[in-house]
C-alpha cells in the first residue's frame, strides 16, 4: 500500500494540504510548478506569491477559497482566482477547497485541489479573436449545418446578399442558391460530409433583391467536440 503523500505526489493536478490552523503540511510538485515556487512547510493558507480575483482586484491570502473553507468549515466551489508567480506570470485557476474530518468529526485540515484554466482562457480568446475577424471581414462568411441551415451570417454577408443576419439564420442555405444550381449544393454537402475542402469554386448566388452574384466559394468542414459546421466564404 501507498502512503497518502505519495499518491498525492505522483498526481499531475496541483494538490496540498493544511492543518485546522491553515498551515501547509504538504503539496505536491504539481502545485510547486503551478505557484512558480516551493514555499516553507508551514506557510498559511496557500503558497502562492500573490493572488487576484477574476476581476485583477488583489485577493488577501486570508481571504482565499482555502482560508473561507477552514474559518466556515464547508468546500468552495465555483470561485475562479488568479495566482501570480514570483516571475511576473500570473495563472488563472479553479481552487476545491475541502475540510478534512477527524473521527469525532472536528477539522482537523483540508486539502486543496487546484485546475488551471489557461487552456480554457485561451481557447476563448482565440474563439473572441475569430468572432471579431468574422465580423469585420470585407467577405461573405457564412456557417451552416452538414443539413445545409444557415447558423452564422456576417455583416459582409448582408452588404453583398443583402439579407439581415436575423433573415437567414435558421433558413436553408438554398434560400441564396438559384433552382438550376440546388443539386451543386448537395455534391458540396455530401462532399463536407466526407471532410474535403473546397478551394476558390466560381458558381452564382441570389441576393434578396433577385440580383445575380458571381461569387468564389471556399468552403472549409470546421470540426468541434461533437458535430462538423461547414463554412462558406464568398
């Protein structure tokens, strides 16, 4: 059998524990590389050279999940913090801070788990850096369902279609594809559906007003967790 410390230790979460007092009794070395330091045995609270909330207002060591844990003697949960290293490098991450129970059910500590979540603050950068490009595009760029339904529409999209975003999202994506040309738009569907590509294919749109566009079509399968949204650029 393997003794507590040692499983902690072997885990790649940032994990330590406290005394009753808030005192640090141990941490792994996840939590050494997450604090950018290794703190004394000792040290209250946690061992983090500064902390923040989300907001960037400093947060005071005793006000962290970990002390309120201890003081009020239940788990916090759902409370985002951001940790800063000695270096200057500041982490953002979610703290589960849990009491631990003697047998005659006093605290007798309470063991910290902590996720960072600079993974999921940068994926939504990166999705916030997109949606800004998409908006202030010059050309058309529309998303829809391997099902072809219109589920983004850009304000490119209107200057050159002339349909309003509200107009279109939910509609079939033929609402703008001329009769003779519907079965053209099954060959790109099925062709997304088997994840290919399409690079710079000249055909012809409807606008609202009945006009003609000649348009360049790309056409790209964009994979998520759990579906495929093909986009059209024109």
């Amino acid at each position: 059998m393997h003794d507590v410390d040692t499983v902690l230790q072997a885990l790649p979460v940032a994990v330590y524990l406290t005394d009753p007092e808030g005192r640090i009794t141990f941490y792994n070395e996840a939590a050494a590389a997450m604090w950018g330091q290794s703190p004394e045995l000792g040290t209250r609270w946690c061992g983090t050279w500064r902390l923040y909330w989300p907001d960037g207002r400093p947060m005071a060591h005793d006000e962290c999940p970990m002390a309120v844990t201890l003081r009020e003697g239940r788990p916090v949960r759902g409370v985002e913090a951001i940790l800063e290293q000695p270096g200057g490098q500041r982490v953002p991450f979610m703290p589960y801070p849990t009491p631990l129970r003697d047998a005659s059910g006093q605290i007798a500590g309470a063991v910290n788990l902590m996720m960072d979540l600079t993974p999921r603050y940068a994926a939504e950068s990166d999705s916030a850096r997109l949606a800004a490009i998409v908006a202030s595009s010059d050309d058309a760029i529309i998303s829809k369902t391997l099902e072809g339904r219109i589920t983004s529409w850009n304000a490119a999209a209107t200057r050159i279609f002339g349909f309003e975003a509200d107009e279109m999202i939910g509609q079939p994506i033929i609402r703008i594809i001329p009769p003779e040309l519907h079965a053209e738009e099954v060959e790109i569907l099925a062709r997304l559906g088997r994840g290919e590509r399409i690079d710079h294919y000249e055909t012809v749109r409807v606008a609202k007003d009945a006009r003609r566009v000649e348009v360049s079509l790309t056409v790209s399968p964009v994979r998520e967790a759990s579906s495929t949204s093909p986009f059209m650029r024109a």
